[in-house]
C-alpha cells in the first residue's frame, strides 16, 4: 500500500511539465467521493391497514435524505486553441452495470451489484426500527450517462453549450414497506430510473500554470422530458486541476443543484404534487495521460 501511494504521489514528475489546456488530449481514470441530498423522491405516511391508503390519506410526509458513496470516473478531455471538448465516460461503465449483472436478481433488481459504483445508499430509510420486509436501503441514482461540453474561444474564458442524457431516480429493493410497530408506510415516489434529456448554455475558464493547469465549466440545463419527473433546471460548476503532462495526476470539486417536481397519480384519478430538490458535491482524484504518451515512451 505504501509503494502505491509513493507511486502515486510521483506520477506528476513523469512529464516534467502540467497538461496544456490549450493544446493536448487527456484520458483521466480514478475515483469520486459522492455525497447527496434530497427530498420529494419518496414518502412517509402513517398506517391505515393497506398501502392503498397512501394515495387517500393526508397524512403524507415528504421525506428528505442524504447518502455518499465513492464511485469510479472517467473523463477525456480534447483541448485546442480554438476551445475545448470534455466528454464523460461513465456511461461506458453504466453498460457494465446493466449488461454485466443480468443473471443477478435481487428482489426484483437487476443488475444491482454494479449498480451500486452509481448509487448512494439512503441514510434515512436505513434509521427506520425494525422493517418488515426490508434487508437493504433505497439507493438514489443520479448521473450522467452521456455527458458532452463543447467551449469556443481563443483566450482563458470561453463560452459553450452542454448536452447530456442524464439519470434519476430511486432504485431499492421495495415499492413500499412498513415498520414493525405496524406505524408507519414508507414508500417510493418512483422506483426506477429516468432518463432525462438535457441541454443548456456554460461559461468555462481554462489557464496553464507554472506547476499545474486549470480548466472549470459553470452552466445550467434545462428539460423538456415532463412525464412523470420534470427537471425545471440543472446547475452545476466544475472544476479540475492537472499535475503532469504525459501521466499525472488530476483532481476535481463539482456541484450540481437540481430543482424539479414529481407527480404520483392516485387510483381515484387524483395527483399528488411534490417539490424535487437535489443537491450533490463530487470530489475526485486520479491519474491523467495524454493519449499520445505511448507514442512519446516508445520514443
């Protein structure tokens, strides 16, 4: 474990110099630290004898939670003089995920052990005493399968757009369940991912340093899906360092904000509103290679 971390540490002297933001293709690989928070993705209610009540009743909370998890990222990074292009490669790892897991069923969840890289497991849910039929927690999904900005400008701040196909939802091994006590129903607002459509306008700052390059991108995304989850706007800010030129080391702090509404239609052909609010940070580090290094070692 040492010899890694000494390895680690050094990896920024292997190119002598950072990456250059105005000129290189970058691959980085390592890992984030993700932590959420949430409310309106499902609800308490008290126990009236029978599910069905859930959609009767008045007595509904709207429950918020929070969870954290350390998830893979993989990001590739096409800087040019005219602008730069990031693309986000951790729907390449979704399709593991969903393909690599297909013989695997828990309680009805496919693919669920290489769903959890993705996936921040509740908090709240986890507190509740002595759940009937309930062995796991709820798991909150939420990011991008494919993820594309694209930056134009000559100089440290560029202008851009961002489209990504985003995923959202909540994903655990009930639809609903109750405590012992025989108190309370808890159920979920939706149990199953949504995908989402998103495009919308960014700012982006880039600049090469002595010891190490920046490059940061801030906008906000907006959706047309409305069915049963709309997003009303997504904003975030993003950004990230390199150490090294041709292998190094990279590290990265983003935000997200998402405000958005969920509608759950009753069996009396009624609809229960509620108010969606996600807020979830990123911390990643890992390692960062130009795509030509092979090339350059060979030489």
């Amino acid at each position: 474990m040492k010899r890694f971390a000494m390895l680690f540490l050094l990896l920024p002297l292997a190119g002598f110099a950072q990456v250059d933001v105005f000129q290189s293709g970058t691959i980085t690989l390592g890992l984030k630290y993700k932590s959420t928070s949430y409310s309106g993705m499902y609800l308490k209610v008290q126990d009236l004898g029978s599910p069905a009540v859930i959609y009767r009743t008045e007595k509904i909370e709207l429950m918020k939670d929070n969870g954290s998890a350390i998830n893979l990222d993989a990001q590739f990074y096409k800087f040019s003089k005219s602008g730069f292009e990031i693309y986000n490669l951790d729907g390449l790892l979704y399709l593991l995920s969903y393909f690599g897991n297909m013989n695997s069923n828990h309680n009805g969840e496919l693919y669920y052990s290489l769903a959890n890289l993705f996936t921040t497991p509740s908090k709240t849910l986890g507190n509740v005493q002595a759940p009937v039929d309930f062995k796991k927690p709820g798991r909150f999904w939420n990011f991008n399968g494919i993820d594309i900005k694209g930056e134009f400008g000559k100089k440290n701040l560029n202008f851009g757009v961002n489209i990504l196909f985003k995923l959202v939802g909540i994903r655990g091994p009930f639809t609903w369940f109750e405590d012992n006590n025989h108190q309370y129903i808890y159920h979920n607002m939706n149990d199953a991912n949504m995908l989402k459509t998103l495009i919308g306008p960014n700012v982006a700052y880039r600049k090469n340093f002595k010891k190490f390059s920046l490059a940061s991108v801030a906008g906000v995304n907006f959706c047309s899906n409305r069915n049963t989850f709309k997003i009303s706007n997504d904003s975030y800010i993003n950004v990230v360092c390199f150490a090294g030129k041709r292998l190094g080391i990279t590290a990265g702090l983003k935000y997200e904000l998402i405000n958005g509404r969920m509608a759950m239609g009753y069996q009396d052909g009624g609809t229960l509103n509620s108010k969606v609010l996600i807020s979830q940070y990123e911390l990643n580090l890992g390692i960062c290679m130009d795509r030509r290094w092979k090339k350059a070692k060979k030489s």
